[in-house]
C-alpha cells in the first residue's frame, strides 16, 4: 500500500501564506492523479486542486490565482502553496493519490485555520 502524509497547516492571518506538504511512501505505482481536498465544519469535503501524471494541475475556481500545486518525484511529494489565504480557506486539507494498479489513497488532513 501506500501512505501518504500531509503536514505543514498551521494558524494565519488573513492575506498570509502556507505551504503543504504531502510525502508518499510504501509502494511505487504509476501515477495518474494527485491532489489536494479540503474539508470545512458542516460543509462537503471540496477539490483544490490536483497534478497528473503529465504535470498537469486543476484547480477549484475559489483557490484559482492564489493557490500551486507542485509535485517533487524523486521525493514522492506534492506541495500546494497558499498565497493570500481568505477565512473561508479555513478547513482541514488532505492529500490524495490514484494510481495505475492501484486504489485511491487518502493522507491524513492538516488543519490550516485563517483568521485575525
């Protein structure tokens, strides 16, 4: 299998920044999609943003501008770089992997509070 980590939330002022992070380890799988969800008190869990195999990112219109997805393949890691975070950006944030020959796998979330 493989597990995935997410790390780097934290407590900000509205307009700061965060970066995510988001280690893979365990099995080696081709990839077809990675990325990031997040999840508010009481509301649906949402797509951020996400990364193919290719290089190529989405992102949800709310976050469009202001949040980049990377990925490091020789350290099997995405990131997701928040620039002017808003309150509404307030949610748990998890990371996710499809991968060829393989299930969906989901990290652990990383809280990252927005708030004066």
């Amino acid at each position: 299998q493989v597990v995935l980590v997410g790390s780097g939330g934290g407590s900000v002022q509205p307009g700061g920044s965060l970066r995510l992070s988001c280690a893979a380890s365990g099995a080696v799988f081709s990839i077809y999609t990675e990325g990031w969800y997040r999840q508010a008190p009481g509301k649906e869990r949402e797509l951020v943003a996400t990364i193919n195999n290719s290089g190529s990112t989405n992102y949800a219109d709310s976050v469009k501008g202001r949040f980049t997805i990377s990925r490091d393949n020789a350290k099997r890691t995405i990131y997701l770089q928040m620039n002017s975070l808003k309150p509404e950006d307030t949610a748990v944030y998890y990371c996710k992997g499809s991968y060829y020959g393989g299930p969906d796998y989901w990290g652990r979330g990383t809280q990252v509070t927005v708030s004066s």
